[in-house]
C-alpha cells in the first residue's frame, strides 16, 4: 500500500495546459484581457446553456462576488450571508463597501437558514447571498421566493459549485447574479479565475466596466486586440479581469470537466459507502450527481474532530475545516451575534481528500485510519 502523503486537494493541470498556456505566450503578444477571455467566456455560456453577453471572467472568485454585489446596489447596503463561508464571500462584501451580515446555517446540509436570516433582515438589507456550502444549491426556489417576498436581489455565492445542476439546469443558467470561482483547486481552474453570471443587462454591464478600472464599454475593444482611448468613467473600477495565459488554462479544463465531475462524484460516493454506519461520521444531505462536490466534509460527532484529525495526519493524511464561521473573527464581530448551528458545526466539521488526481485506494486508506479510530 501506498504510504505517501494524502493531500487534501490539488489542481490537475497537465500537458494540453501548458501547451495552451505556451501558445498564448508566444502567439498573443498580448497577455491581458483579450480575445482567449472573450473564447473562454464564450464557451463558459454554451456550457451553461445562457446567451454569450451574460458571462464576465474576472480575476477571482472573490473579485465575481465584490464586482456582483457592487453591481447591485447604488449606496452601500447590508448583505445577508451565513456565517459558515470562506472569509471571501465577507471581504467581497466588504471590499464593495457593504455590511455582511451574518447569519445561521441548517444542521442538515450547512446552508443558509433562512429562517434564521428572516430574523436578521435589517431596514439596509438589500441584498442576499447564498453559499453552495460543498455544492450543493439546495432549494433554490425556496431562497428565491424568500427574496422576491422582501425585496432583496440575490447573488449567489457558487465558487464551489461550477458544472452542477439542479432540477437538470446549470447553476449559473437561472437566478439573478451568480459567481463562480476557477481558483487552483475549484472544480475546474483557470490558475486563478472567476467569472459573473446574469441576464441582467445592466449588472453585466457594470461589471464588465468595473473589472476594467471602470473603463466605459472597454470590453468590445479589449476583445479586438485594442482598447478605448476616448472613454468615459463614472463608477469605481479596479484591475479585476482575467489575463489570456489564464483563460488558456480555463478553456482547456473546461473540456476536462466531465471527465473531473465523475472522479469527484466517484470518490464521494465511495466515502459514503465504505463510511456508512459508522456512528460517529454524519454525512450532509446533498444528491450526488446533479451535484459535484468540490469538497467533502463530514461532522465528526461526540466532540472527537480534532483526535480524527490528528491521527489522520500521524497517518500522513491532510485534512480540512471548512469553514472558522466569519461572525468569529474580528472583523466580522468578534463573535457577535451568536449562531448556535455554525458554532457547533465548526467543532465537528472534517473535510476529507477530494481531488480528481485522488485514487480509490487513497480513500480506502482514509476511510480505514477513520474507521480505527472511531470504530
Ligand atoms: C473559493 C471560494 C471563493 C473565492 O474564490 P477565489 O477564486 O479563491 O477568490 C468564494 N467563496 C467560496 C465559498 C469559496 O470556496
């Protein structure tokens, strides 16, 4: 058996990458935003079944979120979010001068309780955003006719969830403003990487201007090899697009999707099986298939996460916590207010390994050290 180390996750890029990546360089003479962005969006559309003008790459994940939230508002507004979310989805909303405003996960799958966010909703909420904790979307019907019935515009944070569906449609094909994250160890990657979804044309058009220093309607020129020399500002902008070298290696993960969404879904399922009736692992509810899990987490019951955790390592196995609830750190409230379902989530959650390059036997070998030790 192999005893070598198990790494939680990793990018799988490759040769056909890195051709790409050579050719950009050595063709393009011009590494910016140009015309492998334009393809890379273009084939993100058709993959999504949407027309081409409602996809925007941009540098980040985090950048997707930011440019969204800013998009949807014109004065700085309050943002419901749950707690238990990458520190991203918080600075976003900060980074776009907005509250984030934390809210409660569900016990069941550690998704946005809206319940409890029905509690928070200040008179400044103008805006909702949903985390696809693990991918999983959930009940999107549910959130939006949550949002419809207050008022709120909705931008749904789907960094984890690029290339799952729900009811057979792309997350990202319905809805009002959705973000997705190509970072290195995303479902597919662009190296870094994100891009914005809607069919909203004024949202798209903001954020097209703003992923470019705000520059007015830059897009169609970037996009031709050139670029505007009379333009217009009138809102903030940033350097938040994405350069060619990475729409490059985007382009051709996007045609390794299928082939990385079951590998994912393989080994999942293959976690839940040979886990199954072990009392101290509970898996949260998802539906394996529509969705492709970017992680695996599980809770470990009885207050023994961090003994699983450790003979895990001592076994040469990494692991993850996804995630430290935001309302915890201090810039996010030191703690306040409290949130019993996250806090409590948190001592139990264990991501396990889950990348494409990962072998069956890896989880075997994981599932066995767990098995030991909780068995
Ligand atoms: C990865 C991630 C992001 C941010 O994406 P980046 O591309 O890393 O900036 C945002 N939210 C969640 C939940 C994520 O996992």
């Amino acid at each position: 058996m192999d005893s070598g180390r198990v790494r939680l996750s990793r990018s799988i890029v490759g040769e056909e990458e890195a051709r790409e990546v050579a050719r950009v360089l050595i063709e393009d003479g011009y590494l910016g935003m140009g015309s492998e962005v334009d393809r890379f969006e273009g084939e993100i559309a058709a993959f999504l079944g949407v027309p081409r003008d409602h996809v925007a790459c941009v540098a980040s994940g985090t950048s997707a979120l930011q440019l969204a939230v800013e998009a949807v508002v014109d004065e700085p507004a309050d943002v419901l979010v749950p707690s238990l979310t990458f520190v991203s989805s918080f600075q976003a909303i900060r980074a776009a001068r907005c509250t984030p405003v934390s809210c409660d996960s569900r016990e069941g799958d550690a998704l946005l309780d809206l319940e409890d966010v029905a509690r928070r909703v200040t008179p400044g909420a103008n805006v909702l955003m949903p985390v696809h904790y693990a991918s999983w979307p959930g009940d999107p019907e549910a959130v939006y006719a949550f949002a419809r019935e207050r008022g709120l515009r909705v931008v749904e944070d789907a960094a984890h969830s690029f290339g799952c569906t729900v009811g057979g449609k792309r997350v990202g094909s319905f809805g009002d403003v959705v973000c997705f994250s190509f970072d290195g160890i995303k479902n597919i990657t662009s190296g870094e990487g994100g891009a914005v979804v809607s069919a909203d044309p004024e949202v798209m058009r903001r954020v097209r201007d703003a992923r470019l220093l705000g520059v007015e309607k830059d897009t169609d020129a970037r996009f031709s090899g050139a670029r505007s020399w009379e333009f217009e500002v009138s809102r903030q902008g940033y350097r938040s697009h994405m350069s060619n070298l990475f729409a490059a290696v985007g382009r051709v993960q996007l045609r390794r999707f299928t082939a990385f969404a079951e590998a994912r879904i393989a080994l999942a399922r293959q976690y839940r099986t040979r886990l199954a009736g072990l009392g101290g692992i509970a898996f949260f509810e998802t539906d394996l298939g529509p969705v492709v899990p970017h992680i695996q987490p599980v809770r470990v019951l009885g207050g023994r996460r961090d003994e699983v955790r450790a003979r895990l390592l001592a076994a040469g196995i990494e692991t993850g916590i996804h995630y430290k609830p935001n309302h915890l750190l201090a810039l996010f409230g030191g703690g306040a207010p409290r949130l019993p379902v996250a806090e409590r989530l948190y001592g139990e959650l264990l991501s396990l390994p889950l990348h494409p390059g990962l072998r069956a036997e890896d989880v075997d070998r994981v599932c066995g050290a767990i098995i030991e030790t909780l068995g």
